[in-house]
C-alpha cells in the first residue's frame, strides 16, 4: 500500500482538479510532492477528519489553528502557490459541490475516509467565535470586538511595536514600522486640516495613538472612543503618561451613543470594518450627524473587489471564525455611494494597498521574532490565527485581492464652500 503522503496528494488533486504545487509531510514521515517545494505538514489523522466534516476553508483552518497542519520554514511560499488553487479561483471557479460530480473525485474522498481513521467529529479549536444572536446588534459589536481586540495589550505590543497603530502604515524607502506610523497618523491629521483649539472624535481608537497623536502635534481636544476595554485600560495610561489629560478623553462607548457633537472632524481608522453592510449607512448618518457644517471625516477602510452579482457575497470562513467576526468588506464604489447618501461630499480617495502589504509583512516578523513569548501571552492556537491571518493578508493586498482606502468627506454647508484647498495633492512622476 502507498505511503500516507502519496495517498494524500494523490486525493488532493482530485479533488482541486490541478497538481499540488507544495510537497507533502505525513504523519508517518513519508513525503510526497516536487522536490524543493515549499512543504506542508500534516502532523496527524485528525487533521483529515477535520476537513472531511467541515469540507472548505473552515476545515482547514482548524486544522491550522489545532496545530494539526503546520508548514515548514517557508509560510509565504505555501500560501503563493496554494491561494491560487483555494482562494483566488474567481466567481467561475469548480466549487466542491461541482467537483464531487465528478466519479473519480468522489473515489478520492472515499479514500481520504478510509485515511482519516475513526468518524468521530473533532471538537473546535477554543479559539474559534461561537455564535449567538443577531448580527451588528449593540451587544454583538462588543463580543466581536472583544473577541479581536482584548487578546492582551502585550501580544499586541509584540506584533504591533512600539507605535501601538493597528492599521496600514506609511512607507517611505528608508521607513521603519514606527515612522511609517507616525507618516500615517500626520496624513490623517493633514488631510483633516487640523488646527489648536478644534475637536477631534476619533471613532474606534485602538490603543490611542491617533488621539494622542492628534493633540499632542497639532493642539486639539479629542474623544476617542472603543468598545474594547482592553484597549481603552491602555490608551488611558498613555494619554496621562504623555500629560495629555486636559485634552484626550477615552471613552469604552458605541459610536451610535455619543451624544456632544458637534466636531470640527472625525477619523475612522481601520473601523468601518466592522459595521457591516446592513448598517453602514446608519454608520455614515451618525458620523454626518456629528459634524459641523464644513467638518471633515476621514475613513481609512479596506475594501474588496466588486462581484458580479453582489448577493453571492460572503464572508471568508476563516477570518469570520477567528480573526473578525461579522466583519464584513465592501467594494470601494459602495463605501463612496453610501457616504454620499448620508449626506456627504466625497473630496478624496487615495488607494494605500501595497503600504499595507508592507505593514502586514513587518507584523508577522514581529510575531515571529518573539514566537515562544507570544504563545505564553495568549495561547499556541491564537498566536497561529495571528501569523497565518497576517501573512495571507499581506499576499491578497500584494495580489490586489484586497485594497485600503482613505477616503476624504466633508459636510458642505449650504453655501458650497468645502473649505479645501484647490490643490490638495502632489505628484510625482
């Protein structure tokens, strides 16, 4: 009988209709695969019943996150040559329930049963969101953002550095991770025009850094606000640790409560993430609301690329599961239509995507600098989320699969005065 591995290769491209492009390491030592390839490991049966009963990507990320997958040395490589195969097959891609049409992909899975060992479902990584209630409801929004944020302010400090900005940076040639933060955070505020004596609400303030940010170089008051009381724990010690208590306030609040406007400009960082497509134009018409005529917002959000038909539209398993739950991304058309609708005008879009390729790289870089003591801060499973969310992330912006976009609204009073400049970039050739 053939080893594990060639079974398992032999089954695999059945089922994926193509070669397998990386080598295979199975429990039994054997491998299979080209030589030289980048080598995923399967370190035990379980793994394969992992798959067999949550066929799919969520199978296989539990796999992942259970240690049960694993792979050697070159992560980036994996992911390159597989995300063509599993992630980026297009609308017109065979989907499972296609392929098992098919008499010899069937044999194969028949084999991988007999392969996988006891039927018995494994139970899910602890580490996975359970699910309850309503999406995008009060309550729901602050279990999601629980689950990502309060993972302990000291694995965030590993991954995240120094800067503490859990958002893309902005690179230079000769930038580190903390001045391309710092060039992110001074964009935002030059793009808000901030001035001394104004008011800024910063919606969804992570750790405090464009609120202290904010204050400290350019003189405004600022209300931050967060759901995660991890998160506002910290960023309160850093606002009093810089003597900035008389202008930055930390508030754990729902952005849908805050009630003292108006504000001469808003920032939404790396938030709108995570209002979700049914309340994004509730999202809009608050933040519109909560601004004075001429005020500025500046929405710094991901965006992924439009379908043809937007209804088939679903979230990726994995990082709903256990990255983002009810995350949800939005082409960059209907972010723009849907602020316009509240009553916005649109200024500016500018596209930042590779910057967030490079941020993304330098994350997982500091995660895997300090591997042993991040799995002692949060858990072997968590820490795996974090290193495969990131280095697959970096990949889909670098493929153009995802994008980020600060866009530029302002709310024009009656006159039509938007109170910008007429120029308001500079390029180079």
């Amino acid at each position: 009988m053939a080893d594990a591995a060639s079974r398992l290769r032999s089954v695999a491209e059945q089922v994926l209709g193509a070669p397998l492009p990386v080598r295979l390491r199975a429990w039994d030592g054997s491998e299979a695969g080209p030589p030289g390839a980048p080598t995923l490991v399967v370190r035990n049966r379980r793994a394969l019943r992992r798959m067999l009963f949550k066929p799919g990507e969520l199978g296989l990320a539990r796999a992942w996150v259970a240690g049960d997958l694993d792979i050697e040395d070159d992560l980036y490589g994996v992911l390159a040559v597989m995300s063509g195969l599993i992630w980026e097959r297009g609308e017109d891609g065979r989907t499972l329930a296609q392929a098992l049409r098919d008499p010899a992909v069937r044999a194969a899975v028949r084999e991988l049963v007999k392969l996988a060992g006891p039927p018995v479902p494994p139970a899910p990584p602890r580490e996975e969101v359970r699910r309850r209630g309503h999406l995008h409801t009060r309550r729901s929004d602050r279990q999601a953002i629980s689950h990502h944020y309060d993972v302990g302010n000291d694995f965030y400090g590993i991954v995240l550095g120094p800067s503490m900005v859990y958002s893309c940076a902005y690179w230079e040639d000769d930038s580190t991770l903390e001045t391309a933060q710092r060039d992110k955070l001074e964009l935002v505020c030059a793009k808000l025009g901030l001035r001394p004596g104004q008011r800024l609400l910063d919606v969804g303030c992570g750790w405090g850094s464009m609120a202290i940010h904010a204050a400290r170089e350019h003189g405004v008051s600022v209300v931050g606000v967060t759901l995660s009381q991890e998160q506002a724990a910290f960023a309160r010690k850093r606002v009093a640790d810089e003597g900035l208590t008389d202008r930055v306030e930390i508030r754990v609040q729902d952005y849908r409560d805050v009630r003292d406007g108006p504000y001469d400009a808003i920032s939404s960082i790396g938030m709108a993430e995570h209002v979700g497509a049914e309340r994004y134009l509730e999202y809009a018409r608050e933040l519109y609301g909560l601004l004075k005529p001429g005020g500025r917002l500046l929405n710094h959000q991901i965006a992924r690329r439009p379908q043809r038909d937007e209804s088939a539209y679903s979230v990726d398993e994995f990082i709903d599961a256990y990255v983002f739950p009810d995350g949800e991304l939005a082409p960059i058309g209907t972010t723009v239509t849907q602020l316009e609708l509240a009553g916005f005008e649109v200024r500016d879009v500018e596209s930042i995507r590779e910057h967030y390729a490079q941020t993304l790289r330098r994350w997982v870089a500091n995660l895997e600098a300090e591997w042993p003591r991040a799995i002692r801060l949060t858990s072997p499973g968590r820490a795996r989320v974090w290193r495969l969310y990131m280095a697959a992330s970096a990949l889909a912006f670098e493929r153009n699969r995802i994008g980020v976009n600060q866009v530029l609204a302002v709310r024009t009073p009656e006159s039509g005065a938007s109170g910008l400049p007429l120029r308001t970039r500079v390029w180079q050739n």
